[in-house]
C-alpha cells in the first residue's frame, strides 16, 4: 500500500536524506499490515551526517538521551512528507511537526516531534560552553561539560540532592524537595532500571545527559515523572533523541477558538479542571506556570485536554517542603545559562501564589477561547467570572472562587455526543462527564 500524501504533508519539507528514512502521511492506514515498498535509494546507508547535526548527537553525546534514536536509525518513525527528493531539516521557526510511528511496521499511530530549544539558542549554548573552556569557536562540547566542577560533583554523588541542581534556571528546579529528586532519578526512563532511588546504575554518561536534560529543558523529564497513565495532564513520553522529543499527538488549543459553543465550553471547562489537579492532587505537589500561551495546551483526537508543553511548569513540594535553587553566586555556572541569560534571577518559591496559574489562564487563554460564543445574559456573567479570576490584585479566595463559579456556568453547556469520546458514553448516565 502506498502512502496518500496531503498538502500539509507536501509543505513542511522535513526528512533527513542521510537518514533514509520511508516517508509517510498522516493518512497512512493505522491498520495497514503489508510491508511497504523500499525506496529506490534505501540500500545507499553510507552516512548519517546530516541526521547527526539534525539531532545534535554531532555536538555531545550527552544532548538528552538515546532511547528514541534507535527508532529513527530503525525506520520505525516516518516523517509527514512527501518531497522524497527534495528533503531537509525542518525549518527553524517550527517547533513542532507531525510524524507517525511504529513498534512493528504493522500499526502506526501519530506522534509529535517537538524542539527542546530553538537552533539559535543551541547555537548559543555551543557558544558559551566554548568559551567557557577559552576554545575557539568549536570544542568538543562533552568534553568540556565533562570537566566542569558541578559535573564532578555528579559523578561522586550517589543520590540526586538539592545541592547538585542549585542554580539551574528550570522553574522544575526552583525549590527541589528530596522527595521531587528522587522521583527524578527512580523514573528516569533513559537508564537501563530506573527503579532507585540512588544513581547506582547511572554511567557517567547517563549522569551527563540527566544533568544536560535539567539544565535545557526539562519537559521531557516531567513527562516521565508524572505519566499520564497515572492520571497527569500530559501527553506519553516515547522518547528523545538529540534535542527534540517524541510524544503522543494533539493538536494545540489556538486551533479551537472558533470551534462551536458547546467545544469552547467543553475545553475551558477542562482546562479548569486541569488547573485545579496542579493545585490539589493527591501527591501533595503544587503546580504552577510562570507564564502560558495556547501552545502549551493541546487536545487528542477524543477531545481530552492536556497539557502539550511543560518547560514552563515549576513544582513546590507542599508535603516535604523545599530548598531554594539559588543561594548565591557560586551556585551559576555554564550549567545554568545553556539557554536564558547567565545573570537571570529566581523569584523564591515563597513569593508564588496559589492563584497564579488561574490569573494567567483566565488573562491569557480563556478570554479568545470563550469570546462572542454565548447569547446573553449568559455571555456577560461569563465575562464578569473571567474578570475576576484574571484580577491578580484579588486575594486568592476571589480569584479560586470565580474559577469555580465560571466551571458551574459552562458544565451545562457542555453537550453529551460521540464528538467528545473521552467522556462518551459515561455523560450519559453520569452528570459528572
């Protein structure tokens, strides 16, 4: 069977020649079992030169993890595209791009190839680590991260503690409790057993990427903590290779402001539900953004809701408490500034209110999804309720309380069809869906 190529598919020229890797629709049969036919140029496997400077493995070893790259090496991730002969890295301006992907040649799903960091800012990092070691403009990138005092650190340690991610800029580390470490470390999903507490079975190059991860960005990581198996809002992590990550597919929030009525109230109804799970979960753990924006929510394909970027999550250890990420100067190093400014200053975990994820959602993102979608009286109590919840001069009282009033008004307007299937059929025997 051959693949059916879309005009998306045909536009975002993406591939890697050196890879050779069979290229794929999204359209593609997720049930087809036959085998698909070989590319005229598939014997030709001299180099992987380009896949290398693609996923950034021709700069360090260590550029967070290895577990997904076997897949690209393997064909089992087909790229959305349809200019075989014509293929090329992705352009810059794209974070993210659709792929399809298979354990078995036989049944293939989507997935969602996504950038940790921009081509400017890797090309920045390189940068600086080089000149942190007085190299000229290229270096062996592991080499130089590997000489590094908060590395050798790591090397001796047996146990993540808070001392050994102190001054990293990831709002994950701002306040790391032992207990949110550990966690780190026993979920680890790119070792061989994550399953202890202590780096044991860690290789000094397992270290490396861990540390590396933490330092650029770590939404993969949060992704592996907290499964959406378990219940979390966040999509399956597959894998990372270089620097991007493999995850389940949904299609970003942006794209339902127009949607119907009954959709908006369905999304906003959830998003809201989403935020008071960061807020109050069993864990004890308190979520927080310090800034959002459509693109860090995303929808699967049965209309549930998730969150699609996590890099700019924080967590606060409400049961064990945490330790404040920077005490002093000497805790900056190369390690904290491979993707903001090397100065940039962390507000304390103190200072982080227990309404802020709803006065930036309710200021940010609900007031496009929600506008001109309801007939009055309903529209203006709607607008009352999100203007209270944005207020961040309210106490947190006022502002928790509009977002539970404004979760009262749109339950009703929430419609039971097969449209919404990750509550279908249960709305129709339970008002809770």
């Amino acid at each position: 069977m051959e693949p059916r190529l879309g005009p998306k598919a045909a536009a975002l020229h993406l591939g890697w020649p050196f890879l050779l890797l069979w290229v794929s629709g999204l359209s593609y049969s997720v049930s087809s079992s036959a085998s698909p036919s070989p590319s005229p140029v598939s014997r030709v496997r001299t180099s992987y030169n380009l896949g290398r400077t693609f996923l950034g493995l021709d700069k360090c070893n260590a550029c967070i993890g290895t577990s997904i790259c076997k897949k690209f090496f393997k064909e089992e991730i087909r790229f959305d595209n349809g200019l075989a002969l014509n293929l090329g890295p992705p352009p810059d301006n794209l974070p993210s791009y659709s792929a399809n992907y298979s354990d078995d040649f036989k049944t293939w799903r989507p997935v969602e190839i996504s950038r940790l960091v921009s081509k400017q800012q890797n090309k920045i990092s390189d940068r600086r680590i080089c000149a942190s070691a007085a190299a000229p403009k290229t270096c062996s990138i592991e080499r130089v991260l590997r000489k590094t005092g908060r590395f050798q650190k790591w090397l001796q340690a047996k146990r993540l503690t808070p001392d050994l991610v102190r001054g990293l800029s990831s709002p994950l580390l701002r306040c790391p409790s032992q207990r949110l470490l550990d966690r780190v470390v026993r979920r680890y999903a790119e070792v061989a057993d994550a399953g202890s507490i202590f780096m044991d079975h860690f290789t000094d190059r397992d270290k490396l990427r861990l540390l590396y991860t933490l330092a650029v960005n770590t939404h993969p990581v949060l992704l592996q903590i907290f499964p959406g198996a378990e219940g979390w809002p966040l999509p399956k992590y597959l894998g990372s290779c270089g620097r991007f990550l493999v995850s389940t597919s949904t299609s970003p929030l942006q794209e339902f402001y127009n949607a119907p009525p009954d959709q908006a109230a369905d999304l906003a109804y959830q998003l809201l539900g989403v935020l008071e799970s960061l807020r109050s979960n069993d864990l004890n753990y308190f979520f927080y953004f310090t800034h959002v924006d459509a693109g860090m929510f995303g929808i699967f394909n049965n209309g549930h809701l998730f969150i699609r970027d996590a890099s700019a999550l924080g967590v606060i250890d409400r049961q064990e408490g945490s330790q404040a990420a920077s005490r002093a100067g000497d805790d900056k190093d190369i390690f904290s500034c491979l993707v903001s400014g090397c100065q940039t200053e962390l507000p304390s975990c103190d200072t982080i209110p227990e309404k802020q994820n709803l006065v930036l959602v309710c200021s940010q993102v609900l007031p496009l999804l929600l506008q001109a979608k309801f007939p009055s009286p309903m529209r203006e109590e709607i607008d009352a309720e999100l203007t209270r919840c944005a207020d961040g001069t309210r106490p947190d009282p006022e502002v928790l309380g509009a977002a539970s009033r404004l979760k009262d008004i749109l339950r009703p307007l929430r419609t039971c069809d097969p449209r919404f299937a990750y509550r279908y059929p249960d709305c129709k025997y339970n008002d809770k869906f």
